[in-house]
C-alpha cells in the first residue's frame, strides 16, 4: 500500500517536471530571442544611466572650473554646452596623396578656434590655465559623444526590438563604460593641473632637462641641449605644465634638417598600453615611432628618418588606459626611472662619443614642467 503510494506520488512529480519542461521549451523557442532582447536592453539602459551621469558631472566640471579660473561676468553654460557638441569631419582618404598635410592642417584649425573659444568663455584664465581648460573640455565633448552614441543604440533597439541592433553596443559595453570613467578621472586631473599617466615619456625628459636652458623649436615643442657621455643630446618635450602635447614631428625634422641629417639616434619615450597580466610601470624597448595619435607626428619622423637613414627606436612605459589619464601611480612615477636608465644605456651602447642624439619625452604635460 506504502510502496503505491510513494509510486504513485513519483509519477505525479515526472509528470509535472516534463510538463514544465515542454512549456520552457516552448517557452524559449518562441519567446527566447525577446527576452534576450529584453535583457541586453536592460544591461545597456543601465549603462547608459551611468554614462549620462559621468557625461553630466563632467560637464559641471568643466562649468565650474571655468567660472573658477575664467572669472567672467555672466553664465558661461550656454558656450559650454555650444563646445560641446563640436564635431571634425576628417579629410577624405579616397585619393591618400597629401593626406596628412591636410589633416595635418586641420588639427591646426580645431586646436585655434578651440583656444579661441576658450579666450572668450575665460578671459582672465593665463595660457597654462587656457590649456588645462582645453584638456577639461576635451573631456567633457568626448563623454558627450560615448554617451549619444550609446543611447542612440539603446533608443534605436528599444524602438525596433532587433537583438542585433542592441547587440552591437552589448558585446563593447563592459570597454565602453570602462572607458567612460577613464575620461571622467582624465577630467578631475586636467582641472586640478595634476601629472597624468601619458606624461610619463614627457617626465622622462624633463628629468634631464631641469637645469639646463630650453628653447622652443616647434609649436608647443621645448629643447634643450645637454651632455650624456660625450654624446650631444637634444632633449624635447612638450611646453608645460599645462596640458600641452605640441608638434614632436615638426621638432625633429626641424633638429635634423638644422644638423644635415648629421644625427645618430632618435630615442623615444612614451606611455604604451599594457596587457592583463602586465605590470604597471614595467618599461620595454623597441624599435620605431613610439607615439599615438592620429598619425600626423608619426608620418613625419618616419618619413625624415628614412630620409637620411636615422634609426629610431623607443622605450614604453606601460600602463592601463585608466592609468594613462587617472593621475600618475607612484608604479608608473618608478617606472619613469627605470625608463631613463634604459635611454642611458641605449646611448651608451649604441652611439658613439661626438654622435648627436636626439630624446624625445611624448605625452601630456600637465602637471609636469622643465
């Protein structure tokens, strides 16, 4: 009697599990496609609040760090948000000769009408505030354009409901978002005039350069003319501590084209991006242009280089990209030290006594002067 009882009871509990596995089943095949949909709509809705609000704060950043240091009478607000959404349309590549004097060109003009706007907005702001203004700014546009383009997609998947629209911005959400707070801290640096990861190269540089006479050779551009074991070593560095980068491509040739080409080594030092797994402010060395960018300095230096058959090479300071504009770690201040005895060993076993030599230290200089 007990033993069909408990039979009894056990086939209830399979009929019922194989009834609500049908009903899952048929459950997914129908509706599994939606509610993935549905999903992925939620995850990125979150993002996309979380972005506006890192869009948000930065732009009451860059508000108050301009009526802070601008000190003009009335709201500067409506010209903020005017800068805001300032777009670039790049040169057509469709024919590459001369493309990269014009884009060349038109990072000239975005940079002088960018200066400019800041003259108007910050009347009082002096020139090495001016930049850090402009590198507040740069921050502030960039997290507008990551936030728009995130919820374009979330409205656009809401409104239509197709996986693979939602799907585009879900698969880069957890890089996009990190990203979005790598610019937010970028933001806090720039205002507060604070050394950043990317001014590692520039530190590098300006260790050698401290003490001694520079002069501008390019826009932005400083050299200074130094000794290192008999070699004649023409350092340069972007002009700070505002938060300038400068024409490094311009200051080479200029250098090399004034010396006849009569140079024996380019050494370039710059924060490189580091792998998971990759320690923070470990250096490495290699050969090339070690510089980002869109590609306009890095043009310029190969093409003089190869022209008089200068051999180029680099040492990385590698970081995270939220270390790269997150104020300087003291892993990558370290690093700086070891990058410097490494340019000096460089020097020393591969250049000759009376050889010229030019150092070049990339990266933002905010923070970081000479």
């Amino acid at each position: 009697m007990i033993a069909s009882l408990f039979g009894q009871e056990g086939d209830i509990l399979n009929s019922i599990f194989q009834i609500v596995y049908l009903l899952s089943f048929f459950l997914f095949m129908f509706y599994g496609q939606k509610i993935q949909t549905l999903t992925m709509l939620r995850e990125v809705g979150n993002a996309v609040r979380k972005l506006k609000t890192l869009k948000d704060d930065s732009r009451q950043l860059a508000i108050d760090t301009i009526t802070e240091l601008g000190k003009k009478d009335g709201d500067p607000t409506p010209r903020i948000d005017h800068l805001l959404e300032y777009f670039t349309v790049m040169p057509k590549s469709l024919d590459p000769l001369g493309f990269v004097p014009k884009l060349e060109h038109l990072i000239d003009v975005r940079d002088l009408r960018f200066k400019n706007e800041i003259k108007i907005i910050a009347p009082e702001a002096d020139k090495i505030q001016t930049s850090n203004i402009e590198g507040v700014l740069e921050v502030a546009l960039g997290l507008n354009s990551i936030y728009k383009i995130v919820n374009h997609f979330y409205l656009l998947g809401k409104k239509t409901m197709n996986l693979y629209v939602i799907m585009q911005v879900q698969m880069q959400l957890s890089m996009i978002v990190r990203t979005a707070e790598a610019y937010s801290l970028a933001g806090k640096a720039f205002a507060q005039g604070q050394p950043i990861g990317d001014g590692a190269g520039a530190l590098v540089a300006a260790r050698l350069m401290y003490g001694h006479e520079n002069k501008e050779v390019a826009k932005n551009i400083l050299a200074s003319q130094i000794e290192i074991e008999g070699r004649d070593i023409f350092v340069i560095k972007a002009n700070g501590p505002g938060a300038n980068i400068g024409k490094y491509g311009v200051a080479i040739r200029q250098i090399i084209e004034e010396n006849d080409g009569k140079v024996a080594m380019v050494i370039m030092v710059d924060a490189a991006g580091k792998l998971e797994g990759e320690i923070s402010g470990s250096t490495a060395e290699g050969t090339g242009s070690v510089i980002g960018g869109l590609g306009v300095d890095a043009f310029i230096i190969e093409e003089t280089s190869s022209k008089y058959q200068i051999p180029v090479n680099g040492v990385a300071i590698k970081q995270s990209m939220e270390e790269s504009v997150a104020p300087m770690t003291k892993a990558i201040f370290d690093g700086v030290g070891v990058a410097l005895a490494r340019v000096k060993r460089i020097i020393h076993e591969e250049t000759r006594k009376g050889d010229l030599v030019i150092l070049v230290g990339v990266g933002n200089t905010v923070g970081i002067g000479q």
